[in-house]
C-alpha cells in the first residue's frame, strides 16, 4: 500500500500489481530529472548519492493506520530536513510478520540551486524521531542502539552466513568483545584488562593514533578479519564509546605500555609484574604532611583504602579526598615501578624521604 507521496507519477503499486512495471519506471525517470536538473546547473563532477532510503517498522502484533503512517512519515523525513521540494514515496508491507514502511527520498530539491539534504547525525536524529514518534502514537520504545549490542547485516552478510552454514563474523566478533567489555565493567576494569580479556577471546585490536600519539580510532581481529570498531557498532564500539560511554578506563600516559600489551598473542594470563606500581601519596594541609603508600596494578583505590582515608579526614580534619579525573589523585603523587629507579615528575622535585623498596 502506498502510504504517501509527493511525486507527480501515478501510484505504482496498482500497475505492478497488474503485471506492467511502467509506473514504476516513469517514478525513476521522475527521480532521474532531478538529478539530471542539477548535473546541468552546477559544474561538478564530484559523485553524490542523491537517493535516500529507509525502514520504519512496528514490533510484531503492532499496527497503524494509513493515517498514523502518514503522519509518523512525514515527521521523519522532516526532522531529517527533506521538505516537500524533495521528492519522496512512502509504501506499507506486511509480508512478514510485522507491518513496517520503506521510504525513499530524493536528498536533491528541487529549491532554488538545487541544494542536497545533509547527511551529518543523521542516525543520532533518526533515532530521536523515532522516539518522539513511538510517545506520540503510544507504540513500545525500542531500545537505542546504544543500549544493545545488535548490529545490521548487509544482503552480502546474510547471503555469506546461509551459505557457510554459521553466524556472520560480524555477530561472532561482537559476541566475543561484548562480553569481555560486560565483564570488565562489572569488575570496574580498565583498557589492559579489556585487551587480556579479549586476546582470551582470540580477539585483538588495533589502534590509530593521532598526531600526539593518542588513539582515535580502534580495529578489531578476529579469525583474520579486520574490522573497525565504526563499522562493527558506531555507537558502542568505537574507541571514544568504549572509553567515555562504556566507562572503561585509560591513562594516556600508558599509552606505550598498552601498545606492547596489544602486540601479545600469547594466552598467558599470570600476574604481569611490569604492571605492578607503588604510588606514594602526600596529601599536605598546612605544615601538616601524610604520607600513604598504596599498591596498585592501575589508578583506582580499592574499598578499604577509601576507607581509610575517609577516617583519616574525620581525625585529622585534613581533606583526602581525589579532585582528578579517573580517580587519579590531583596533587603530591609519586609513582614507583618496581625494578626502576623513582623519578619525581618535573612539576614537583621536592626531596621526599621514602624507602622505594616493595613491602
């Protein structure tokens, strides 16, 4: 059923139906023009994709009417900006199990130049629409694609894992990397313990670094496939989600240690002592100076230190709280490796009076 549209072509639909395809063909030409109009007005040779294309579509037992359709699709299209300069045909299924609605729209107006619709955010703006249009016609929200771990499969994909028998690589990968990331969490982890819990999965990654020799972007192996964490699932697995939105923690300045543990392919997982560190905390109110040692593979504190230090504010009255980032203490730190010799940070070259000896 054609839910709604804007073309001057006539509804397709009946003379498919009837066995021509002349409908069909006239809408493409209607499509073609527009293009063609745009191509003759501006002197570029730079390729477009003008041709939009999406699905909206209910959860199984779900249904609309044609008018219900029609508004959800009209106030889809134009929180993605297509106004009626653009041409678009909205048409209804229910060959499967659940009603759903394909669109296709013409991101080239017809206004004047001949302007294209942008594409920037626009999953980010997808979604929110469909939000807004799920509270409007009382439908079930669906989860966002950052609260879950499913992905989209190409037609190549779906074609690939029929004919090898198994599930896409794809899914395989995300599977393995979900819950290693899952896992880490939940025992409060950062990015070393994520690469071990992987390289278990015989997962590895592969990172790109920026001009200061951070990362900004992430791949993953598997099974000799590459695939980047953008292309994998943009909205969890790419390396800014897994640091700021998955809350797996990294220190930059690890960054050539964590490199050299990335490289490992071994599945030795015994206690690394290279990563073991004692940090001697002074915390300083007036003449008064505390110092505590902690031991620790990585920045955080365990319960019972925090604890300590808690009751050692309500004695002392001295403030020990940690004012950092990533619950790194915000002044007097000094950081030992065991087997190196203790070198203060050239901010704070104070003489500290400390046995650098492991206890």
């Amino acid at each position: 059923m054609t839910i709604d549209s804007n073309c001057i072509s006539s509804d397709p639909l009946p003379s498919l139906l009837a066995g021509s395809e002349d409908a069909i063909l006239e809408m493409v030409r209607e499509f073609d023009q527009v293009e063609i109009l745009r191509r003759m007005s501006i002197d570029s040779d730079r390729p477009i994709k003008p041709v939009f294309h999406a699905m909206m579509s209910l959860r199984p037992g779900e249904s609309l009417t044609p008018a219900q359709w029609r508004t959800a699709v009209r106030k889809y299209i134009s929180d993605l900006d297509f106004t009626e300069a653009c041409k678009y045909v909205a048409v209804m299924h229910r060959d499967k199990d659940h009603e759903h609605v394909h669109i296709v729209a013409n991101r080239i107006s017809l206004a004047e130049g001949f302007p294209m619709v942008k594409d920037s955010d626009e999953r980010s703006i997808s979604m929110d629409s469909v939000s807004e249009i799920e509270d409007r016609l009382g439908l079930r929200k669906a989860p966002r694609p950052s609260e879950t771990w499913g992905a989209a499969l190409t037609h190549a994909e779906v074609k690939a894992s029929i004919r090898d028998g198994e599930l896409p690589i794809k899914h395989r990968m995300i599977a393995k990397i979900a819950g290693a990331i899952e896992h880490i969490k939940l025992i409060d982890g950062d990015m070393f313990d994520l690469v071990a819990a992987l390289r278990k999965q015989k997962v590895y990654i592969h990172l790109t670094l920026n001009d200061e020799g951070q990362p900004k972007g992430i791949s993953y192996e598997y099974d000799g496939k590459h695939i980047s964490g953008r292309q994998l699932k943009r909205s969890r697995l790419t390396w800014q989600k897994i640091t700021k939105q998955e809350g797996i923690s990294y220190d930059p300045e690890t960054i050539h240690e964590l490199q050299e543990e990335i490289s490992r392919r071994d599945q030795d997982e015994h206690q690394r002592s290279e990563r073991l560190r004692y940090f001697y905390l002074v915390f300083q109110a007036g003449a008064r100076r505390i110092p505590i040692k902690v031991k620790s593979a990585n920045w955080r504190l365990d319960r019972d230190t925090r604890l300590i230090l808690e009751a050692l504010e309500a004695l002392l009255g001295i403030d020990l709280t940690f004012k950092g980032a990533n619950n790194r203490p915000s002044k007097y730190y000094i950081e030992f490796t065991p087997g190196q010799p203790l070198v203060l940070p050239a901010r704070k070259q104070q003489e500290y009076e400390f046995d650098p000896q492991p206890a």
